[in-house]
C-alpha cells in the first residue's frame, strides 16, 4: 500500500511557462508525529517504523518515473524518507536547508495542538496573520520568502538542464521530473508559490504524512 493522499491539483499560474514536473513529497510518520509533538526545524524526531514503510512505498509509487533529481530538506526525518527513492533511483540526495519546516522557535517540543493561532498565524485551515512568530521562530512571511528563492532557482536549474540536453524541438520546455521530501508546511509553502498564491491569501489544509503530491497535477 503507498501511504499517501489522492493526489492534489498544484498546478502553476498561467505565468509560469514551464512544463517541469515536481512530485512533492511529505516525509513518513516520525516519532514526534506519533506524539503530536511540534518539530519545526527540530532535528530529534526519526521515523518511525511505520514512517520507515511508508518511504519505502513512496520509492515503489516513483521508481520508474523519468526523475532526474532528488531534493531534500536536510532535516533527519525528510533523508530518512528520500533515502529508499534516492537508491531505488541511482541518484544523490542534494539537501538544501531552504525545504526545512518552519521554525516554531520556543514553541518546538511542545504540543502541536496547544500553538494557538496568535503564535501560529494559522486559524481554520487559513493564514490569518502572515507575521505572527513563535518565540525566537519564524514569520509566516519569512518561510514563504525562504522556500520562494528555491522554488526561483530550481526554475532556473531546470531551465539550465533542458538548455544544455541535445536538440529535441519536440520536447522544447520540457525541464524534467523533480522530486523534493520535505515538510507539511515547506509543501503548502511550494505549492502555493508555484501557484502565485501570496502568503497573505494562502489556505493551510491537513497533509498526511507521506503525502505524494504531483505539480502540475494530471488530469
């Protein structure tokens, strides 16, 4: 069984002229998810063994698409989650602290539940406050500014390979399949850039663990 949510439409603005697939990837259950504990950029928390499972059917769910790279958040639980896919594949994993989770600062350890929404920003399944920051953690609108410049330079990085490859008109604008294991908030955070959403009008629905979400989404 592939642990993971139906597939969710994170398909691009229309500004976005590029074709490039990126499957994105929440990281198995960890042993703070089991203990409804926030993480944040908290580096404790592995998977457990059932998080364990669940990398393994993502690798299953992704081993034979054309994937030409594997980004991860450098977080443990997001390499423990990328590692299965990373061998299954032949590639490296290249971590990038960008795709961390959000820092929740003070608030770390604690119960998730009890962050209320004057910490968060986050009311309803909604942003309701872009700069509200945990102590000693992070805006809202700090972490969309953080994941905006990799989301920027992956563009970039893709548009450089495609340039680079041997002539093929037919499959000009093509930049390849990308995977990136990251966080529940760094997704939303993605999702919404390659969207045009601005933080301000962004929505904050439940992602499961070992969600596999396509972006653009097939129809």
């Amino acid at each position: 069984m592939v642990y993971s949510t139906p597939i969710l439409d994170t398909s691009p603005s229309s500004h976005n002229s590029t074709s490039q697939i990126l499957w994105l990837v929440r990281h198995g259950e960890s042993t703070w998810n089991a203990r409804g504990l926030a993480q944040g950029q908290d580096d404790q928390a592995r998977l457990t063994s059932r998080g364990v499972r669940q990398a393994r059917a993502i690798a299953v769910q992704l081993r034979d698409r054309p994937i030409r790279a594997l980004y991860a958040s450098d977080l443990r639980r997001a390499l423990q989650t990328a590692a299965p896919l990373a061998s299954a594949l032949g590639l490296t994993v290249v971590r990038d602290a960008r795709l961390r989770e959000r820092c929740l600062g003070a608030a770390e350890g604690t119960s998730a539940a009890s962050i209320s929404p004057a910490v968060s920003g986050i009311s309803d399944g909604r942003v309701v406050n872009p700069d509200a920051c945990p102590d000693g953690g992070e805006s809202l609108r700090d972490f969309y500014r953080r994941v905006a410049r990799f989301a920027g330079d992956l563009t970039d990085a893709g548009r450089a390979w495609d340039a680079g490859r041997p002539g093929d008109a037919d499959r000009a604008g093509e930049l390849g399949e990308v995977v990136i294991v990251a966080h529940g908030g760094t997704l939303r955070m993605l999702t919404a850039c390659r969207q045009g959403v601005p933080v301000e009008e962004m929505t904050w629905g439940p992602l499961a663990n070992a969600t596999v979400l396509r972006s653009p989404a097939s129809h």
